[in-house]
C-alpha cells in the first residue's frame, strides 16, 4: 500500500516498532539466571522455562525455574541487607530509588518493546502509559522516602517482603510493590509472572547499574506452584504483598494466618461502566474502548460490565458496534493496532470457554466482521446484550476482551446493579451532570471511581478493592502503611505487674459495690445480650460465670452462639444508615457516651477491680484514660478526612475515606474497658456498625455500657455486644459472608485462625497474634492506625477542562 492509497482509503498503514535492540538483548543475557544478593546464579534445580511471544507463539528466552532452595537463599540475601538498608537515612534511600527512576527513563524504550514481546500487549501501550507510570512511581516514593522521617515518625519497616506480581502489566506491578518497599526501608524477594519475566530481569540488571546494596532487590523466576508457594510460606518473610486472581488470594490468605505476616491483596474484578441518559455518547465509547480493549481486557479493573440507562442504550449500542467495526487486531510492535494478542494460549482458552458459557446461557453476542491473526494468540473484541444480571458473563471475570451490556431505569437500579457482584476493584460514572455523579460515585462498593474517564493510574492516588477484590492499597501516602509497622511493635515489651488491690480497696468495694449494701442481697444483674439496640435473651439458654483473681463469683453473661452473631450482623447491617449520618452526629455521641460513662466513673472503676484485682487508683486511670479516648475519637470524626490528589493531568482525585460496613470487634482482656472502647469508638467514628465480643475473661466491663450507649442517642444496632468464648465466636464472625472486616486481639493461635477463616468472603483482618499492646500508651492505644483500619479509601477521578 502506497501513501496515495493511504490518502484514499484513509487505512492505517504498518508502523512497525523496531525490535532489534530487544532481540540483541535477549541473546546476550540467555539463559536468564535468578538474580540474588546482586548476582546473576543458576537455578539449583537445573531446569529453565520457554518464555512466549503471545503474538507468535514461539520462545523469545529461557528463563531460569526456581524452587524452595532458590527461595531460602533469596530470603536469606534479604534478610542480611534489611538492617543496613532500613537504617540508611531517608535520603540515602531516595538516591537510591531517584537512580532506578532515571535508569527506567534511560531504558524506556528497550522496557516497552520487551513488555509488548513477552506480554503481547501494544506497543502504544507499554510506551505512553506503562513505562512513564513505571518511572513515575520510582520518583514518587524516592520523595517519601526523602520525607519518612518527619512523616511516618513512629513507623519502621516491614522487613522482608515477599511480593508476587501478575502477568497483564509486568513492570507496571513491579514498580507499584517495590518502589514504596523500598523507601519504607523493606528489602525485597520478588516473583515475576510466570508468562512475563523479563522486563522484570531486566529491572534486575537496572539494579546492579544504579550500585543498590546487595540483598535489597531479588528476583526469583518459575512456576507459581515452587516460587510462589515458597514466598508464602517461608518463615523469614515478614510481608506478602500479591497481585493475582481471587481464589490464589483467598488460597494466600489461608496459608498465611496466624504467621504474623502482613498482607496486601489486590485480586479480581468485575468494574460496572455505568453510562446516564445525558452522558456525551460520542466520549463514553472511547471510554469504553479504553475500559475494556485497553491490554486486550486483560486488566483486573476493565470495565468489563455496561450499564446503561434504558433510553439510550439502542442508540449507544449502534454506536459501539461500528466502533469496534474500526479497531485494528494484531502484531502487538504495529503503532498503528488497537488490540494486542492474549498471553497465552491458556488463556485464550479460557476466554473461549467463558464466552461459549454466556451463548450457552441465552446472551446475544456480537463480534466485528473482520478476522483475528491465525499465527499467536488473539481474540476479537465481543459485546454480549441481553444479558442477565445472574449471568456467568455478568458475574465471573472473563480477563479478556469481552463486554456484557445491560439496562437500568433509574440512578438507584444503576447502583443496586454495580453492585451486584462480590468484586468492588474499580468503576467508571459517565454523566454530564456532576452532582449526580458525586452523588452515585460513594455508593458504588469500589476503591476507584471514574467520572466521565477510565483506567486513569497515578503513584500519587491509592489503589485497591473492596470485598473480594482484596485489601490493602498501592499507591499514595496510603499505600506507604503496607509497608511499615509501628515502630513499638519492634521492641521488647515492658513486662509490669499491675498492683493488686489493697486490703482497705477490697474492703470498701465489697461493703459498698456491686454485691448489695447494708446487709441485703444483691439484685441479680445478669447481662443479656446487646443487640439491635436491646437486651436479648442468648440462644443458647445458657450463661457463664464470671469469676474474679481470687476464684470467687462476681457475675454471669449469656453464652453466645452462631444464631446471636447471625441475630447482632443482620442488626449492624439495618443500622447502616450509621454511615450516612453527619461526622459531626456521631462526633457528638461519642462526646455524649463519654459524658455519661463520666457520671458512673467510680462504678465502672470498682467493677474493673472486682474482675482484674488491680487496685482501685489502677481501676480509675484505665475509666479515666476510657474518657479520654471518647473523647479523642470524637475529636478525630470530622477530622480524619480524604486528600485531594494533584496528578499529572487537568483533573483532580478525591481520595475519600468510606467506612468499611460491618466489623466484627474481638477485645483483649487486659484492660476490659479501656480494650473494648478503644476498638469501638474508632470503628464507629468512621461510619461503621460493630458486632462485638468484649473480654472473655473480664467481658462485665463492656455489659455495663448498655445502659450507656442508650442514654448516649447511639441508634440501634451501630454497637451490638455478645459475650462467650472469644475465638469461637471470633471464628464465627470470620466466616460470616455478611461481615466486612474483623480485628481480633486474643491468642496467637486465635489470630491465625481468624485470618485464615476471613478468607471465605476475603475480608479485611487486623490481628494482634498474640503480642501485648499497652492501652494505656496513647501511640500503641489509639490513633490514625486504629481509623485506617476503620476506613477503606476510594478514590474518584475528575478531570476538567474544555
């Protein structure tokens, strides 16, 4: 074809990228070696792994394939350079990481053909977007690496973090979990794709340039089932940071619990693409061509479901056909295709098998007229109608180029359909009306919200999902507390006796306490369950008796079980317009609670040292310290807000903190009060509901609250109460599919079986294994880490501008 026949047709010509400086490359360095400790060493197994160029279907490279032994001496090269790395200076490191930034800009052009070759995705693509935002994220994090010392005080590394990324962005994924690892002062054992990893090896030797100390970055290649599973469970890795399907995370989550390991986990999706009746039509189908044929569809938050209001859907589905008539499928180095090939030949099978699924059903699809390549992996892009809700295609990610549309009549059935998935990565609002956006943006159940845009990424703007989608985020300030630890989690913990009640205490608390006065019998005081706003009877029919230090009787609670938890989360969940309430409403309850737990101070005070023994004056400080923590979170409602993020275009993000739902709320028994307030009050500050099981071994302290909470104006069911056995209602909780999140500060053995149980609907865990906090220390007992934990931040892209 000739430039005068271009002219005429108006047909894109090739525009091949060269690719010879990437062929030369791979000759050089075959087979790759696994890098560790800052040298390139053979696998000790022997074996190496075929890489495939997905648009051919032949081997580019072979690649080294590790197993447990590679991993071990990996783990151990980290391990011996955490110290030194994480007690550099922030300066020190953000050279470091500055250095990395300007290696990837140097190489950019090299990163993005070997990106297109082993991924298979357009050269467009890993050019414009890939690599710039790889290089952006490396100059971020050098600046909060320069800043932790004044911005992150109290907070020191991780340790060791064993990070596992995914095939559909490689270097992308690499750069989101190392740059913010290592500026926190982490050091680093990572496992590329096992489809894509060489701009990863190539990243490696980018390493050994800038002169990083040995052991702080290894790259670790092979087969998910020995690489992967190794990190996972090796005992030296401190963090798990994992980008991948729902079921491998929920797999990790299980294998994981209990070990002390944090965890972050960004996992699958299934992104609604909702379009109003006065969105601009001509802008929602490019919206849509980048939300769903962006990297083939092969992106966990692809808009991969079109919803769109009822009377414009036949006009903008004549539009989006013709659309997809005009995009250009093929060999990924061409400037001038749309789609590239999918990485394997796997996956195209399961593509396959997905969309044979949804004709199978009663779907309409629909694919362009035109052919796919015959050589390599491709598939065309298809637009199901007439699909279902209930759908396979409308439920499961298909992680390919394929789109269901549906219909909605009204903004509330539009959100009501968002939400009708068990994912919550990523949605794009599409209207001109940007008051109903705002107003639709918050209810959709998902960490990254579009407004008339899609796919927009920043290293300034957090990333992350809801339900199961996963927990954790990458990028921004918040992304950085993946990757820290309160730094007094890392010392030796004071071990102090608390003093025991003196005789002329215990004497004053027996004539005028709780066991009746002047000769007469107590009144019974049996707690009841809290829930719903009422004292309800336990399930069970049965109570527990309570006994204080001495082995003596002060007091019975009902004996909970599955049908109270089942009765206190379908309570959290009708309270849920909680959330909706002003932050100054539920700052003034909070203020009101402390009030009235003021008026009864020395009651309160004498119960605590009926249950623990410790004398009257300790008894008073832990009431008084309980005052103070209200108080606190009060103070903190209608101040822990968002951020408003500056990214490099003409718009602006509005990271929003949203509460989390439901959480349920294990106390410790130290500290029965101070223990249960403090995991309480920052929950319900934030906007969510509480299923709580006080101190099992102290739990009269937080029965007495009852009364509290209802003289306080708290609505019904935000604080619900059930009193056992912590850890088998903790598991309980941590099995319910209807609980968003659970904190749990019991055994070690009872963290590990919370986490692992969380898995089933992967909600977010806190967990304290075992180790003593200090309730009192207002750094350990209270502060921004108990409100992040109570919050899940959503981040909402606005671009403006003519």
């Amino acid at each position: 074809m000739n430039v005068a026949e271009i002219f005429e047709t108006m047909e894109y010509g090739p525009a091949p990228e060269a690719a010879a400086s990437a062929q030369n490359w791979l000759k050089e360095h075959q087979p790759f070696q696994l890098f560790i400790n800052n040298q390139w060493m053979p696998p000790v197994s022997g074996r190496y792994l075929d890489s495939i160029n997905p648009a051919t279907g032949k081997s580019l490279a072979q690649i080294a394939a590790a197993n447990s032994s590679d991993v071990d001496a990996a783990v151990a090269a980290a391990n011996a350079a955490q110290p030194a790395w994480g007690g550099l200076s922030g300066h020190v490191r953000a050279r470091y990481i500055y250095a990395i930034a300007r290696q990837i800009q140097k190489h950019s052009r090299l990163l993005a053909v070997l990106e297109s070759l082993d991924n298979g995705k357009s050269i467009r693509e890993t050019r414009d977007i890939d690599i710039p935002l790889v290089a952006r994220h490396f100059y971020y994090n050098a600046g909060w690496a320069q800043l932790m010392e004044t911005e992150m005080r109290g907070y020191g590394p991780v340790g060791v973090v064993g990070q596992i990324i995914p095939w559909n962005f490689p270097l992308l994924m690499l750069a989101w979990k190392i740059a913010p690892a290592l500026a926190m002062g982490n050091t680093i054992v990572l496992k590329p794709a096992r489809y894509t990893p060489l701009t990863a090896l190539k990243f490696a030797e980018i390493v050994q340039e800038i002169g990083l100390p040995s052991g702080v970055v290894n790259i670790v290649t092979g087969e998910a089932s020995q690489v992967g599973e190794a990190i996972v469970k090796h005992p030296n890795i401190d963090k798990i940071a994992f980008t991948g399907s729902t079921e491998v995370g929920r797999s990790i989550r299980r294998a994981t619990a209990g070990s002390g390991k944090k965890l972050s986990l960004e996992l699958g999706g299934k992104s609604p693409f909702v379009v109003f009746d006065d969105a601009d039509q001509d802008s929602v189908v490019e919206g849509v061509v980048d939300a769903i044929w962006f990297n083939q569809g092969q992106v966990c938050c692809a808009g991969s479901r079109l919803l769109v209001q009822e009377n414009i859907a036949e006009r903008l589905i004549a539009k989006l056909r013709a659309r997809m008539e005009r995009l250009r499928v093929g060999d990924p180095l061409d400037k001038a295709i749309d789609i590239g090939a999918i990485v394997s030949a796997a996956q195209l099978k399961e593509i396959q098998r997905l969309v044979d699924q949804g004709v199978a059903e009663g779907a309409e699809m629909w694919q362009p007229s035109w052919a796919c390549p015959t050589e390599g992996y491709f598939f065309p892009p298809t637009l199901f109608t007439d699909v279902s809700p209930a759908a396979s295609i409308a439920q499961v990610e298909i992680f390919g180029p394929v789109l269901v549309a549906m219909t909605f009549r009204t903004p509330a059935e539009a959100v009501a359909l968002a939400n009708n998935t068990r994912y919550g990565l990523a949605a794009s609002i599409w209207s001109e009306n940007i008051n109903l956006a705002l107003d639709v943006a918050p209810k959709i159940q998902a960490g990254s919200v579009w407004i008339n845009c899609t796919n927009l990424f920043d290293a300034s703007s957090g990333f992350g999902g809801y339900r199961e989608s996963g927990f954790g985020r990458e990028g921004g300030k918040e992304g950085l507390y993946e990757y820290v630890r309160p730094a007094w989690e890392n010392e030796e913990a004071a071990q102090q006796e608390e003093p025991r009640a003196d005789e002329d205490e215990a004497v004053e608390v027996e004539e005028h306490g709780l066991n009746g006065m002047n000769g007469l019998p107590a009144i019974d005081r049996t707690p009841k369950m809290f829930i719903g706003g009422k004292q309800a009877r336990p399930d069970s029919g049965y109570s527990r008796t309570i006994y204080g230090p001495d082995g003596r009787s002060i007091g019975e609670v009902g004996e909970g079980n599955r049908k109270d938890i089942r009765n206190a989360v379908e309570a959290a969940h009708a309270a849920s317009k909680w959330a909706g309430s002003t932050t100054h409403n539920r700052a003034q309850i909070l203020y009101y609670i402390a009030e009235n737990l003021s008026v009864r101070a020395q009651e309160f005070a004498r119960r605590i040292t009926r249950q623990t023994g410790r004398s009257l004056s300790s008894a008073t400080e832990e009431v008084q310290a309980t005052i103070s923590r209200l108080f606190t979170y009060a103070a903190w409602t209608d101040k822990f807000e968002g951020a408003v993020h500056r990214p490099p275009l003409r718009g602006v993000v509005l990271a929003m903190h949203e509460p989390i739902g439901v959480i349920g709320l294990a106390c410790p028994d130290d500290y029965p009060l101070l223990g249960f307030a403090s995991l309480v009050a920052p929950a319900i500050a934030m906007g969510n509901t509480v299923v709580v099981i006080p101190s099992q071994a102290a739990p009269l302290s937080a029965t007495d609250c009852y009364q509290v909470f209802e003289t306080s104006d708290l609505p019904a069911g935000v604080v619900n109460i059930v009193t056992g056995e912590r850890d088998v209602l903790g598991q309980v909780l941590a099995e319910h599919d209807d609980v968003d999140a659970i904190w749990y500060f019991g055994s070690a053995g009872g963290s590990k079986m919370v986490e692992f149980a969380s898995a089933g609907n992967m909600k977010r865990t806190w967990v304290g294994y075992g180790r003593p906090r200090n309730w009192l220390d207002p750094f350990q007992g209270e502060g921004e880490e108990f409100l992040r934990e109570a919050v899940q931040v959503k981040n909402i892209w606005v671009p403006y501008g003519e």
